[in-house]
C-alpha cells in the first residue's frame, strides 16, 4: 500500500488563481484533511466568476486504493465575485495569531480583480462529525466564506471615480494588515485592510503593473515589474525614487515607429509578467518575459542583468512559485503542459560574493557570469497547458486509524482548464 502522489478535483468552470493554505484551520490541527484546502478562482469573460474553497473528502485518499471511485476533492463552500479574480491568496501563517480583529475560528482570503476583496472563511464544523465516503458536505456543515471588505480607491491617473482594475497583489507576512496591490493604471497601492485605508498610492512604472511581492521579512520594501519590461524595487521610507534592478534588452528586429505618436512615444519592450523570491534567500527573485519560454534569476546584490536563466520549457511560461522548503525548489508551468522544478541551491552558492555578506546591498559584481540551467530535477506533463501553480506549506506527515501513514512533505498544485491536480513532491 503506498502513499497517494496524485489528488484530481474537477472544477465546474475553468481554473485561473488558486491557492493552497498556510496552515490547518482554527482549531482543526488535529485534523490532517484540513492542511489540504484549495482556494480557486474561475475564469469567464462575463460579471459571473466565482471563487471556491475545496477540500479533501476524506484522508483515507492520501493513502488507500479503494477510493478511486470518489472524488479526492470537494467543493467546502463558494461565492460569487463578479469579475474573473486576477489572483486569490490565503492569509499568512502570521495572520492566524496575530490577527487583532475577528474571532480565532475565522481565516482570511483575498482576492483582486476590479477592487482588492479581502473574505471571511469560517469551518467551525465539528472535528468528528459523520464522514463517511460519498457525503457530501452541505454548505449547512459550517463552511462559510462572506466578504469583510472591498477596497477599491480612487486613481491618481484615472479620471473616473473608481479605481482601475487590479492585476495582482502580495499579503505582507510579518505584517499581515499590508497588502500591496498592482494595477494596469501605472500604479501600485499600500492598503491596510484592518483600518480599510489605503496608506499610499505610487506610480510604478510607465505602462501597466503586472506584478508586485514584498521582500521576505520587510514591511518598508517591495518590488513589481510591468509592461515596460522593468523590476523595480521601492521603500516605503523613501518614496521619491525607487531603483530599478533590471530592465529588458529591446527587442532586436524592430520594426520602424509609425507617425501616430503614441505608439512612437512608447518604445517596444518585453514586458516581465511576475515576480517571485527566493523565501530562503531574498536575494535572489525569479521572473519571466511575457511569451517568454525562460526563467531569469536576479541577485538584488548584482542588479542589471540575470545571474540565472533556466531554460527547459518550448512554449510561454504562465506561472512560477518556490517552495517552502530549507533549500527551496522553484516550479515552472506553462503552455507546453510541462511542471518543471528547478533545484538553484548549488548555484546559487556558486555566484555568491565573498564579500556579500558585509554588503548585502547595492554592490554590483560585474564578475558575475550568467549562468545557463538546462536541467530541472523533476518535470510533470499535464494533458494541457498548465495555467497557474501554487504550493503546499510543509504537510506533517500523519498516522490513520486504519495504520497506514504518510510521509511530511509538500504538493504542489497545478491547474489545467477545469482540471486541478495535486502533485506529491
């Protein structure tokens, strides 16, 4: 009898953002099934998206054969949300006990699309109700998601009332009331959502905001990057300049500019679509190229061009994440169905300056060779592109009642169309 590696939930609308918990729900730690919930998004081109909070259905799947004929996943409770959410992200571990307001049984999810939403997740079922296979759980059962706020502010570009819709965001996990969100009007914006205020507003970049991460353990620094092809970094001590840490070659073969202005004014780039650090070395962050089919690593220490490319995907790369272990892996989707993890540990070693650690900022090493990794330490063909990712926290393993056990570890989520699949790392 051997562990499960594989969990399938088939959603009944396409996937676009989901994400994995940080942790078990309030007061459920004794219950493994609960460090395995999804929150998920719908994508449809109308005002009817939903998102969705799923769970497993029972923990004998993780580890017994017999329960093919069950879904590994299903549906804990929905809500509408109007237009498609651009991303869904649960509260941060730090929220869970540092969280001035609501009650301990309560979780936060966000989500942004028109307007930053921040919601309510309430599984105040009982530990040990009745579970045994096939029930499924009514929306009766305690599962409950309601919206706490929606903040939506008013643009410093935009003329219209309302602010301009939003393309990404990043919850501050050592202050978990921060959240900075990007958007397509130039600008990104520092909410509070325990007060509801917006603390500043920037503009970021010259084109649109695609995506934007706070630095690992900093509640004053953040980075985003955009439509013109720029990674910039900026602190929240001193807002009137911010640094650009890298900016995409132009293009080469580029056609000549017409004569209408505007598209003269604006020179082609390949815009960087997201952002993402390394969480055990926040030197280091990955990003992509829109229809870009490689990954470039940058060290903040060397800023201007990658210290890393890797490059093993044939098509445009949708998504990317690290994982959460010592020596975290980074995982890579996209449009050729292929989940590649990349191991950088002993390369990034390799470009690590003696003297980075007394100057850890702003000590450009021109010696510094780009590296060229070819070759991921795990790949996973999808049946079709793979359009978002998101990773497990480390899930303890765990003893069932029927003697079997799993191993401590983490999944990494993918979703394919309406398919979503759990990969056992």
């Amino acid at each position: 009898m051997t562990q499960t590696t594989l969990l399938q939930y088939e959603a009944p609308w396409p996937v676009h953002s989901l994400d994995w918990c940080k942790s078990a729900a309030p007061g459920q730690q004794l219950r493994p099934r609960s460090a395995f919930r999804l929150g998920i998004a719908s994508f449809t081109e109308n005002f009817n998206n939903r998102i969705a909070i799923v769970g497993l259905q029972d923990e004998r799947v993780l580890v017994e054969d017999d329960y093919t004929d069950y879904p590994d996943f299903v549906t804990l409770c929905e809500t509408s949300h109007g237009y498609p959410a651009t991303n869904l992200q649960w509260q941060p571990v730090s929220a869970a006990s540092g969280w001035s307001q609501g009650s301990s049984s309560t979780e936060l999810l966000a989500t942004t699309g028109d307007a930053l939403r921040v919601y309510e997740y309430t599984s105040d079922a009982p530990a040990a109700g009745s579970n045994y296979i096939g029930r499924q759980p009514s929306t009766s059962s305690g599962h409950n998601l309601t919206i706490k706020t929606a903040l939506s502010g008013q643009s410093k570009v935009q003329t219209q009332s309302t602010g301009a819709p939003l393309t990404n965001f990043s919850w501050n996990e050592k202050a978990p009331s921060l959240i900075v969100t990007s958007s397509i009007d130039t600008t990104c914006t520092v909410w509070n959502i325990e007060t509801s205020t917006a603390i500043t507003q920037l503009i970021a970049h010259d084109r649109e905001v695609y995506d934007v991460a706070w630095l690992p353990g900093s509640t004053d620094i953040f980075v985003s990057v955009g439509a013109d092809g720029s990674l910039r970094a900026f602190d929240l001590r001193s807002l009137e300049h911010s640094t650009i840490l890298y900016e995409t070659p132009a293009p080469k073969n580029v056609p000549p500019p017409s004569t209408s202005p505007s598209s003269s004014a604006r020179p082609p780039t390949s815009p960087l679509l997201r952002i993402a650090f390394n969480p055990s070395d926040s030197n280091y962050m990955s990003t992509f190229h829109m229809d870009g089919s490689d990954i470039q690593i940058l060290d903040m220490r060397s800023p201007g061009q990658p210290v890393m490319e890797l490059r093993g995907h044939h098509a445009q790369i949708n998504a990317l994440g690290w994982g959460s272990a010592e020596q975290p892996l980074l995982a890579t989707a996209g449009d050729d169905c292929q989940l590649l993890l990349w191991d950088l540990a002993s390369y990034a070693q390799g470009t690590a300056s003696p003297r980075s650690a007394t100057s850890r900022l702003n000590s450009p090493r021109p010696d510094a060779k780009k590296r060229i990794v070819t070759e991921p330490v795990m790949a996973y063909t999808a049946s079709s592109h793979i359009t978002n990712l998101a990773w497990s926290p480390q899930i303890q393993g765990m003893t069932m009642n029927t003697g079997h056990s799993t191993v401590t570890g983490e999944w990494l989520a993918i979703a394919s169309g309406k398919t979503i699949k759990a990969l056992k790392v």
